[in-house]
C-alpha cells in the first residue's frame, strides 16, 4: 500500500541548491555555490574556552533539559547584544532562543499562516522562507527590489492591495540579493507597517558582517522613532554566519502574543534548543570574544568580497551587471545577453560545471516572476587564488 502523505507537502519541493550539491563531487570544481561561513573563521579556540567554562561551571545546568525559551544566562547576553547594535530596550523575556533562525521562520509559518493566507516577499529571497511558507498553505506575493533593497513604493501597493499576514524581509545583505535597505526606506517599511496594521518580519543574519561603514539600525532599533512600529515587527537573529552554525543557536524578538505561542509550538517539535549549546554560546559572549572575531571575519569576506568583484568587471565585461556588496556572503549578478553571450542563468550553471565552477541560478529564489538572467556567487569560503580562477572559469562559460 503506497503511503499517503500530507496534502501540505503538494506545495514544496527539494531545495534546488540541494539537489546542485550532488554535483559538486566532481574532482576539481570551485564552488561558488554554497550559501555557509568559511570554517576557517571560526574561533575554534574561544568556543572551546567557553564550552569548557559551560562544564565547569554550572555542568548540570548545560547537561539538563532546559526552558523552552531559552537557557536564561543565554538570554541575558543575547538581549546585551542586540542592546549594544541599537535595540535598546530589549530585554531578555522578550526573546526565545531558537534553533537556528530557520526555526524562527518554522514557527512563524506554523503561528502565522493558515492556508491561502498572503505573504508578501522579497523577489528575490532566501529560497528556504519561500519553502517554509509554502508548507504552511502561504500564497507569497513577490516584491521587487533594487540595489538598495525592498522597492518600498511597490510594498505599500502590494500591502494595500492584498492586505497580507505578514510582510517578510531581509534588510540587511540579503540572501541571495546582498542588497541594503537604505536608512530611508528602513523607516517607510515601519512606517507603513503601522499605517495598514501590518505585521513585519525582519530577518537579520546578516547584518553583523559589513565591509566598511556599519550598515543602518535594524527595524528593530528603529522602531522606537515610530510610535506604534514595534507592536507590529519580529526579529530574527542567528550566530550560525558570525560564530558557528553548527551550534545551531538563534533567537526570535517578537510581540508577547506571537511570543507564547511560538514557545508552545516549539515545545512540540524539540522541547528546547539543546542546552549545551546554548550554555557554550553564553560563556562565549560572556567572554567578550566576539567583537574581535568580527573584526577578523570582516576583513576577510570584505578582501574576497572586492576580488571577486574584480574579477567579474575584469573577465565577464558587459556580459554580467551586479551591485558590488557591502556586506554579507553574496554577489548577486545578472546575465546581460550582451554580445550574444548566454542570458539565462539555469543554462549557464550547467555551462559553468562543465569549466568546473559551480555557482547558484537566480530562478529558484523568486516565489513568482522569476528572472532568469540572474546567478548568486558566493565569496565566503574560497581562497582568493581560487576565486581568481573560478572566474576565469565562469568566463570561459559564458
């Protein structure tokens, strides 16, 4: 007898990036693709320190079940974190700790949407919210954006045209975009939040590894300059691109409402994120290491960041258009044609394995309308020897 499985599943498929990495295991190819920090960069010493201090100090505590919102030393310092980049009345009892900040998303899918609900996102935007919120029954609205990030007369037609659940965005160095929401804007998102009653999630991964000048407040740090906006924003933040994904530690600041529910919902899917983890990222921030770790990680993504950016003017020419980023791990580019040279990015990434450089289309990062022409490029986790010739590579391909 065939198994029957949930008519939810009807609305997903495998990530296209997954199904990419299967060919990756051809000898020789330089990957571009991956959307993950260099391991390079982790601070294997201080993370080791403060599991170390995790043990000794309180064992049972990091060992236990812990509170579904979080370990509370855990919470502490993450609510000084984000005081100390603007947010300044955040206090820990507003927070949960989650999972990684994709169970962040999980739970506003599963708090949020009701089937044939609208969300609005971002066209482009990181291809796992797209396939969270399918799940869930979510019709997403796509909204367009430039180099300076969500084009915010666009939002506000879109919002009040389809009067949506939420509007999800990710300001600061998207995924796959790396685009920046200019501090103007920042304030028209908020400020349209409160004028349709609209609620906003803010999805901020990103956000501590800027090149350069630091990038404007969060919506979050924000929302204090416009009276109302805060009743009406979520925030999401992750250690996992600025300290380590593999503890798996994020966080959710959200309305006390949205915030018990989601605790309840997460209590049935993991109970708690594991503790030890958590006690380990605590003594880490406790410590005082992480500013140091940031200044290194920055300067590193922004040198490859510049090279390959380079290296692309350099060797594609007019062939490829793209915004050179001001943070993050991507560059977003599109095929310009020019020349009669291939414009579509899903036929150039098969192109580009046979030269054995891998990269990511555009397409599976649109949830409707999606530009073909465009390609996402990683810089994070590829020496700057290789990047030079992973673009050489790509020029040959295109």
């Amino acid at each position: 007898m065939p198994l029957q499985f949930a008519d939810r599943l009807n609305n997903v498929e495998t990530s296209a990036i997954r199904e990419l990495f299967k060919l990756l295991g051809k000898p020789g190819i330089i990957s571009f693709a991956g959307g993950f920090p260099d391991s390079a960069m982790f601070d294997v010493e201080g993370i080791r320190e403060a599991s170390n201090a995790a043990l000794s100090q309180d064992p049972g505590a990091a060992l236990q079940y812990g509170a579904t919102e979080g370990y509370g030393p855990l919470r502490d310092q993450l609510a000084q974190f984000m005081r100390q980049k603007g947010a300044k009345d955040v206090a820990s009892d507003q927070l949960i700790v989650t999972t990684g900040s994709q169970q962040a998303l999980d739970l506003i899918g599963k708090t949020m949407i009701s089937p044939g609900d609208k969300v609005i996102v971002e066209g482009p935007t990181f291809l796992a919210t797209i396939q969270c919120f399918r799940l869930y029954g979510a019709e997403l609205i796509s909204a367009p954006v430039d180099g300076h990030g969500v084009k915010t007369d666009d939002l506000e037609k879109l919002i009040a045209a389809h009067k949506p659940k939420f509007v999800y965005l990710i300001p600061t160095f998207g995924n796959p975009s790396g685009a920046l929401l200019s501090a103007e804007r920042r304030k028209q998102v908020l400020e349209m939040a409160v004028k349709h009653q609209t609620l906003i999630v803010e999805d901020d991964p990103y956000g501590d590894l800027y090149f350069g000048e630091a990038p404007p407040p969060s919506l979050l740090a924000l929302s204090s300059t416009v009276p109302g906006s805060r009743e009406l924003l979520v925030h999401c933040g992750s250690l996992s691109k600025v300290l380590s994904p593999g503890l798996r530690v994020g966080w959710m600041i959200a309305p006390a409402e949205l915030l018990a529910r989601a605790t309840m919902c997460k209590q049935f899917s993991d109970a708690h994120t594991s503790t030890f983890a958590q006690a380990t990222a605590a003594q880490y921030l406790l410590a005082g290491r992480m500013p140091a770790t940031l200044d290194k990680v920055r300067a590193v993504y922004a040198q490859r960041a510049q090279i390959m950016g380079d290296a692309l003017r350099r060797e594609l020419g007019d062939a490829v258009e793209f915004v050179q980023p001001q943070g993050g791990l991507f560059v977003w580019a599109r095929l310009t044609g020019a020349g009669g040279k291939v414009n579509d990015g899903n036929v150039y990434a098969k192109r580009a394995i046979e030269q054995g450089v891998a990269f990511v289309p555009g397409t599976p990062f649109f949830c409707a309308n999606p530009d073909h022409a465009t390609f996402r490029l990683s810089f994070a986790t590829v020496g700057e020897d290789k990047i030079l010739e992973g673009v050489e590579r790509l020029a040959k391909a295109v």
